[in-house]
C-alpha cells in the first residue's frame, strides 16, 4: 500500500478484534517510533498486549472497545511539542495503516492515569493512538471542501494535492480548524478560530501536506 493509498483508506477505528499485532510489525512499529522520537525529540513508545490504557469508563463513553494496543506521545514539553507530536503521531499512524492496522486519535477518551503511570519523570503526555486489527475498517467522514480552506490565485498541483491529502487527515472531533496560503511559490498553514486540540491537528495536517506536496509550509 502506497502513503496515498494509506491516506485514502485510513479512517478513525474505536473497536478492535483480539488479533495480536504479529512480532514483525511490532519490530517495524518499533523502528518507526525509534525514529520518530529521535527526530522529533519526543518520547514515542508502541504499547502492546496493554488493555489497561483504554480501561477506564470514560474510554466506553467514548465508544472504545477492546483497545489491546496503543501509541503514546510524550516528551519534554517546549512551544512546539503538541505540534511536534501531531506530525510525528501521524506518520506512526500512517505506517500502522500500511502494515494493515487500524488506529483512532485520543486526546480524551483514555485512562490518562494508567498512561501517566508509564511516563518518565519529567515527561508530558500529549495524547495516546489506539492501534490494532479493527472490528470494520471504518468509514469516510465528511468533511470541508478546498475551497473552504485553502486559498491563493494560481496555486500549483503540489500546493493542491497537499491540501487535498490534508482534507483527509483526521481532526479532533473531525474540526478542520486549519488553512493553507499560497503565495509567492510558497505555502503557509495556520489554525482557524478556536476549538480543542488545535496544534496537534495542525501537526496532523501538516505531515498529510508535506508527505504528498513534497514542501514544507510555513507554519504560522
Ligand atoms: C487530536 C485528536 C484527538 C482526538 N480525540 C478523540 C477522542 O478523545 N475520542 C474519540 O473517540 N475520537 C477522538 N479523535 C478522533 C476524531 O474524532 C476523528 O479523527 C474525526 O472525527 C475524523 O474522523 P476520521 O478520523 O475517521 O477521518 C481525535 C482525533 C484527533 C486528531
């Protein structure tokens, strides 16, 4: 499955089956996690055969069920770290897709007491990613348009398709609160108005747009 394959076909996934996630892809969730930690300074960790993460009543009310594995995002926190673990999460969940898994964003549906139990001292918890052999595959969300949040006369296909691949990116209660510029051969992106959860979704996007356009923009 190609990255555009995985963007197209990734939907947010609350249900699990008991399938185990099979020593080969944990070794290759391990390594994209190592990575992703170094490079974006944070502590990433896979954790596996840990149903305790989603045990909580607050992850039934959520409408989690059976989580047996999850990603979580933690590092030192600067003015950046909720950005950083966006991006970051979001390549993780990408290659989880590509190794045939299932995931969901949580920022709030989980048991941040168990999870803060597995911190190092020092550390902050972003959020955590549910991970696994999902009930169904999910399914497509409907979402916003282009044209309601991307604008610039002339835009390029690189700066299109970026946006494009960004609308399909998942948001915190599916919010988009986000828009790109182009302007001058060269792209920005910025959060819109308020909500929760915003840098991280920014993060989000950010890796969708750079992982197809090839270009980095700017961000605001
Ligand atoms: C930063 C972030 C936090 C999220 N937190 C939760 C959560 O606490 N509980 C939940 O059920 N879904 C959560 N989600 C999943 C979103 O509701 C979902 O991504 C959105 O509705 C779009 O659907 P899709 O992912 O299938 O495209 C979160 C998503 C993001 C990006």
């Amino acid at each position: 499955m190609t990255l555009m394959e995985a963007i197209e076909a990734r939907h947010s996934v609350r249900a699990y089956t008991d399938r185990p996630i099979p020593p080969e892809i944990r070794a290759e969730l391990d390594r994209c996690a190592q990575a992703c930690s170094r490079e974006g300074r944070l502590h990433i960790t896979v954790r596996y055969d840990d149903p305790d993460g989603f045990d909580s009543r607050l992850a039934h009310y959520g409408s989690f069920r059976n989580v047996r594995n999850y990603i979580v995002l933690a590092g030192e926190k600067n003015a950046d770290f909720n950005l950083r673990c966006g991006y970051y999460g979001e390549k993780l969940v990408l290659q989880a897709q590509q190794l045939g898994l299932n995931t969901c964003w949580a920022a709030l549906t989980f048991s941040k007491k168990n999870v803060r139990a597995l911190l190092s001292p020092g550390e902050s918890l972003c959020m955590v990613i549910a991970l696994g052999y999902g009930e169904t595959q999910g399914k497509p969300h409907k979402g916003k348009t282009y044209d309601q949040v991307a604008e610039g006369e002339g835009a390029p296909d690189w700066f299109r398709a970026g946006v494009e691949a960004a609308l399909l990116a998942p948001t915190a209660v599916n919010q988009q609160k986000f828009r790109f510029a182009y302007a001058d051969g060269r792209a920005t992106l910025r959060a819109r108005g308020l909500g929760t959860c915003l840098r991280t979704d920014l993060g989000i996007v950010l890796y969708h747009f750079e992982a197809v356009s090839g270009r980095r923009p700017d961000v605001l």
